[in-house]
C-alpha cells in the first residue's frame, strides 16, 4: 500500500471520528445524584471560663459554631478572622443578634482559661467552649463536623485535623447552613443579615 493512500485513509478516519465526536449525542438516562443533606446540630452544653454554656442561652439570636482548637497552626486563625471581620461589617444592632461559639476539640490542652484569652483575641464577642472527649465526638458528628487527632515527629506532639466550616444556627436552635471555610468577610456579613430577616 502506498504511503499517499495510507495517509488518506488515516485522514478519512481522523475526520469521521471529529465528526463523530461533534454531532453523536446518545439519549443517556438521567441519573439523580445524592444530595447531602444538612446535619441535625441541636442543643448542647460544654464549659467555657464563665462557667457552663448552653446552646438554649442564646435563643433568639443567630449563633455561629465553630469546631476547632487553640494550637491550630493556620485553618482556624483563618476561619475566626474571616469571621470578625465579617462582624465588624454588622452594624451595632445586627451585631447584638449574634453569637459565636468556639468549640475546641482538644480538651486536653484547651483549658476554658486558655479558650477565652484565644477568642476575644479575634472578637470580644466570641465564646470558647469544651467538653469531655466523649461529649465533644457526640456533638461534632451531629453538627456534621470532623476532626481526628494526628501524632507529629516532636515527642509526644499532635495535631488535630478538623472540618473548618462554620455552623449557622437559628434563632430558634435549628442548622440553617454553612459558611466555607476562608469565606470573605462581606460573605459572612451577607449571610449573617439573610439569615437575621
């Protein structure tokens, strides 16, 4: 076979399968995908420096709840600043309708001592609060959120790997949604005063 006619059928062939490629379009069936759903969240006490804090205590106001701990080295200094800053753009009276509530998932060095002076570092009106290891599992998986303790090289030194998301809770005690991670502060404001009205 001659080299002109070989490459006149690799062109034929290269043609019918563009050709293909553009105008084929088999009917496939519609395929409905999963759609996660929100967490339950709901009612929870754990210790802040204050004493015990309860999620009852701010009925009426829209609360967001953070999972996270002290000796996070990046997401949650991230997560908080994003959020004061955000709360910096409320005006005073939308600001007096809102709670925020750290829940450390480190009881072992997160002292309620610890929590407070980390909290009002990034806004005055932040809560730090934490539990038994038991009771903290048991509120995070209904909360939807993760975390899992990591050993590092330093002896005896860990990490702790966390969802960063931030839980909007309504006024009533009800998940209402969630704020990424690393959100801009006028997109944590946005959804703060949506969820107000």
């Amino acid at each position: 076979m001659s080299e002109k006619i070989l490459l006149g059928i690799v062109a034929f062939l290269t043609t019918l399968l563009i050709g293909l490629g553009f105008f084929w379009n088999p009917e496939l069936p519609e395929r409905v995908l999963p759609q996660a759903g929100m967490a339950a969240g709901g009612e929870f006490t754990l210790e802040s420096a204050k004493g015990p804090v309860s999620l009852k205590d701010y009925r009426g106001k829209l609360v967001l709840v953070y999972f996270g701990y002290t000796y996070c080295p990046d997401i949650c200094p991230t997560s908080l600043a994003g959020t004061a800053a955000g709360l910096n753009l409320l005006d005073p009276d939308e600001l007096a309708q809102v709670a925020v509530i750290f829940v450390s998932v480190d009881p072992e060095r997160d002292t309620p001592a610890r929590l407070k002076e980390y909290v009002e570092f990034f806004h005055p009106s932040m809560v730090g609060v934490t539990g038994t290891p038991e009771n903290l599992a048991e509120i995070a998986k209904r909360y939807g959120a993760f975390y899992a303790r990591q050993p590092v090289e330093a002896a005896g030194g860990y990490v702790v790997d966390h969802s960063s998301e931030t839980y909007v809770v309504g006024r009533e005690g009800q998940m209402l949604s969630k704020i990424a991670h690393a959100a801009p502060p006028d997109e944590v404001a946005a959804e703060i005063r949506r969820r107000l009205k």
